[in-house]
C-alpha cells in the first residue's frame, strides 16, 4: 500500500489491498489513522471484522485501540469493537422504574448500587446499564481478600527484574479513568457482589474521591495523577442474601444511588422462562414444554408469593436466573445420550435438588426450612409427570439436622 502516512485512505483502496491488510495488523491501524472517512472504517470492523482477525474475539488490540482513538469513528461504531465477543442478552428485562431510576442516577454523576434478592439478574443489568451509557466496561467481582488498592491502585512487587522492586498498580477504579481519559469516552466500572469484602474498608479512599471529585486518589510511576472523572460510571451489585440495605454502612447509602432489583413483571418473567426452555429443552428431551414453564411458574410463586389455598404469604425473596441452571441442567442431561436419556421424570428433582433447594437453604431460617419442605412435598404431590421428591428430600434432611441441634441446646 502507499507508504505515505499524509495520503487518505478510501473504501475502495481499501478493498484493492485486502489480502495484505488480513495478513498485516500494522497496515490495518495505518489505514485506520489515515482513512478519508468512517465508511472506510465500517468497511475494516463490521463487514470484514478485521479486529477479529488481528486483535482476536475481545479484549483491546492494537486494531481496537485504532478505532477507539479515530476522530472518525462514531459513538455507535466504538461500542463495537469495545463489547466485541460480548455476550450480555440485548433484552432488557427489568422494570423499567429501575432502568429509568438507574440512568438517571449515573447521568446525574451519582455511583450506582443495584440490590435485591439473590437471582433477580443484577449482573446481567448492569452490564446491560454499562453498554448502554458508555462505551465498553470491565466486570470486577469482589473477594473477601480485596482492599482499598483494589479499587483505587497501590504498590505491588515486580520481580521482573534481576532483583525484587515495587511498582504502582492501577485499581479497577483508577483503570476505568485512565480508559476513559485515553479515549475520551464515557467507560463503566462493574464491582460485582461488593458484600462479599468488607465495603466499609475497601470503599473509604472512594467515599472521599466522590466528596471531593478534584482530589487526586492515585498517581502512578510514570507521574499521571488519577481523578475521579465524570464520564466513569460505576455500577455495583449486591445480594440482599449477604446484608440487607439497612445493615450498610451509611457512608454507602449517602454517595450511591441506592436501586433495587426485585419483581420482574409477569409477562417479562415467563418471558425468561420461555426462552430458556426454547433454548435448552425444546427438541432435546420429552417433556411437555407447557408443563416445565408451569412447574417453573408455580414454584417461583410458591417460594415469592405463597399459597392462597392455605392464607401462607411468601417464603423469601428468590430470583427467575435460577431457572436458566434448570434448563440446562435437563437439556444436556435429558438428551440422547444425557445421563437421564431413559430417565427423565428423575431429572426435573435431581435439577431442582442441585440449583434451587440449596440456594433456599443457604439463607433459609428454621421456618422457612418448614415451609420449604412443605412446598416441595406439594408440588410433587400436584406433578405427577416430574418426580421432585429429591429436592423434597434434601429440605427435609436439612430440617431434621436443624431439629437436632435445637434440640442440643435444650
């Protein structure tokens, strides 16, 4: 191609030197720098993806970084190369009070905190809030083990060298700015499960970061100071299962945007279901695909809402995205060849008993566990087709265990 870096590149030179371009990563970015208009970079990335060809499915290539630094590329064609291999569903299915609630927030300059029940999909929202109101983001999920270096930066060791040094590390946080800075873009920052750390201790340098947005909470080796800055959206998640709202740290509840994510509506719900069972079940076993949606409808009631027959309101607070392990569970084990190929009555228990009754035991008390049992016993007892008496059974092994240590301290 011409060795002129002054001269533009246009579509059709560009189309003349493709096989060059498939085979060289470098020629790629020249052209990009130097292309005479966003047509010519539609041409590179949409129709003939050669990010994917250089800089692999996802992540920051050399290709990438191209486009995002192009004074030609849209918005639009950013958010391409950014959440290239992305797989976040495009179907926002949460209320839309809480999408309305959440976009104002961050445009509003406010750090955002999605909470709710444990299965109510917080993740998949907010990377579905990220895509939406910037361009690209990273998914961070915390630990117990995470400090305030983790979201701000610190100093680790380097052992690269012939003997041991430190050097300044970049926190998810600090990363976030420095993306959006380079690029000049908005960026999301995802802390995922944030009540897995301690987020009194992990949260205090970013507590007077958004009290004071001109301070300088990082600076690295090279001298660039990090700021909080306007166009990093941070987005958290956390489950109502580890600690409610009222048992935070005030500090949170004053600098974030406090959302919760709990009831989806009916329709979006079966939604769920029927996609689920579309994608793993139909075709692949002999169920009745009308009689999974109802299983899966009447146990989600059972757990949130209770039983009308008998005046018990709800058991706990619990999720649809559990539903998703279920199906699969019995598209792969039911299919031929599956483990439950030639039992498949068994199977629909079996999935219950792995993905949904520990879940409800893990924060159930003594008489939730009582109604768990119950409730399972029922659904069995309506379901003639399903054989749910394992996921019965291993509520009431749980009962029983709970029973005797009561009893113990009697």
């Amino acid at each position: 191609m011409n060795d002129s870096s002054e001269d533009s590149y246009t579509r059709e030179d560009v189309k003349a030197e493709l096989g060059i371009l498939r085979h060289d990563a470098d020629e790629v970015v020249r052209v990009i720098r130097n292309a005479e208009s966003e047509d010519v970079l539609e041409y590179l990335i949409e129709e003939e993806e050669l990010d994917v060809t250089h800089d692999g499915k996802h992540g920051l290539g050399d290709v990438r970084e191209a486009v995002l630094e192009s004074p030609l590329a849209s918005d639009r064609l950013k958010r391409v190369v950014s959440l290239r291999g992305d797989e976040t569903p495009e179907d926002v299915l949460v209320p839309r009070d809480v999408q309305r609630n959440a976009k104002v927030a961050l445009a509003a300059g406010k750090p955002v905190v999605l909470y709710g029940p444990t299965g109510t999909g917080k993740t998949t929202f907010a990377k579905q809030l990220a895509r939406e109101t910037g361009i690209g983001y990273t998914l961070n999920t915390a630990t117990p083990s995470w400090t305030p270096s983790d979201i701000i930066g610190g100093v680790s060791p380097d052992y690269t060298g012939e003997s041991l040094s430190y050097r300044t590390k970049l926190g998810c946080v600090s990363e976030g700015v420095q993306r959006a800075r380079r690029f000049d873009v908005e960026y999301g920052v995802i802390l995922d499960e944030i009540t897995r750390a301690d987020i009194s201790k992990i949260f205090g340098p970013l507590y007077t970061a958004i009290e004071n947005p001109n301070q300088t909470i990082f600076e690295t080796d090279e001298g660039e100071t990090i700021q909080l800055d306007e166009r990093v959206n941070i987005i958290c998640t956390m489950n109502m299962s580890d600690r409610t709202v009222n048992e935070l740290d005030n500090a949170i509840t004053r600098r974030f945007a406090m959302i919760e994510l709990d009831e989806y509506e009916d329709d979006k719900r079966e939604q769920l279901f029927r996609d689920w069972i579309d994608s793993h079940i139909s075709g692949e076993t002999d169920f009745s695909e009308s009689e999974i949606l109802r299983l899966f409808e009447r146990d989600y009631e059972g757990i949130n809402h209770g039983n009308e027959s008998t005046s018990q309101g709800a058991i706990m607070r619990f999720g649809p995205m559990h539903y998703r392990d279920v199906a699969v569970f019995l598209g792969v084990g039911c299919r031929e060849g599956g483990e439950y190929e030639f039992d498949q009555t068994a199977a629909v228990g079996q999935a219950f008993r792995t993905y949904i009754v520990p879940r409800l035991l893990n924060s159930a008390a003594f008489p939730q566990i009582e109604r768990i049992v119950d409730h399972y016993r029922a659904l069995n007892d309506e379901f003639e087709e399903f054989d749910l008496s394992p996921a019965a059974e291993l509520a009431e092994r749980e009962l029983e265990q709970e029973r005797r240590q009561m009893g113990s301290y009697e």
